[in-house]
C-alpha cells in the first residue's frame, strides 16, 4: 500500500517554475515531519527542502532563495514551489514523511516515501 503520492514534475526552462505536490492517504495519526529529497544522476539522494511539526523550515544550499515549502495540515499535503529553475536541478524529487499510520506498530514515526517524480530544466 502506496501512503505517498506525489506529482508535479515534468519538463521546463530554465528560469521557469514548478510546483510539486504530495499528499499523504490512509489512517494517519501524525505527521512528524514532511520532506522533500532529490537524486540528481551521478549524486547522491539529498535533502531539498523539510518542514517540521512545530513549522520550522530548512532547505538545502542550492536552493535557498528560490524553492519554498509549504503544507496544508489539514489536507495532510506539502509542497514544493520550485522558481527559477536551473539545469542543475535537474532530478528525480521524492516527497518524505516521519509519521504515524495507524496498524504500524509504532507511535514515534516511520519513514514513508513517494514514488519520484522527475524534474528536467532544459537550457
């Protein structure tokens, strides 16, 4: 059973925008914290962008300045506001959560992950 799903990746300029989304389904209790990783080919996965429980936010070096988290507690769905597109961004982006599903067996949280989706900036 997939808990993550995301989608918004495709084909773009450089300079354009991106927004992906990702929204987690079934019986959650609790959402630790929502995430946002890449692998770009040749590199290792890293992480773009997270947002925390109590909403503090951190993002990755190359992105500061120009992608931006965002969630909707709610809807238990984040975002990732991607402007100013570089061909280095380039990537597979795979949306990550620390939460609690209920049936898990654990109340401190789980990693879940999305399938990917791919991001290409074109020059």
């Amino acid at each position: 059973q997939r808990h993550l799903v995301e989608s918004g990746g495709g084909l773009v300029q450089a300079g354009g925008s991106l927004r992906l989304s990702c929204t987690a389904s079934g019986s959650i209790l609790r959402i630790n914290a929502m995430n946002w990783y890449r692998q770009a080919p040749g590199k290792q996965r890293e992480l773009v962008a997270t947002i925390s429980s109590g909403g503090t936010v951190n993002y990755g070096d190359s992105v500061k300045g120009r992608f931006t988290i965002s969630r909707d507690n709610a809807k238990n769905t984040w975002y990732l506001q991607m402007n100013n597109l570089k061909p280095e961004d380039t990537a597979v982006y795979y949306c990550n959560a620390d939460m609690v599903v209920l049936g898990s067996g654990s109340y401190r949280g789980t990693d879940y992950w999305g399938q990917g989706t791919h991001v290409t900036v074109s020059s």
